[in-house]
C-alpha cells in the first residue's frame, strides 16, 4: 500500500509562504523543515 498524501490547512500553506517571503530562511530550509519538495514551493 502506498503513502497517503499530506493534507496542509490553509493556515500551514500561509506560514510556510511567509517563511519564505520573510527572507530570514530559504526556500530550501523551509521546505526540508516541513517535508516538501522545493518546487513545491516556488
């Protein structure tokens, strides 16, 4: 069987947006600290 999918609220979406936008991390750092690919993000 395989993996289910991550479901992400629209309130995780936004946080993970402003981490990336707030320029104190890069996409790269936020995206390995929620377990997402980087062109997830971008």
């Amino acid at each position: 069987m395989g993996k289910q999918r991550q479901s992400w609220t629209v309130e995780e979406k936004l946080g993970i947006v402003l981490a990336v936008l707030s320029e104190r991390q890069s996409v790269a750092e936020v995206a390995r600290q929620h377990g997402v690919n980087e062109k997830q993000i971008c």
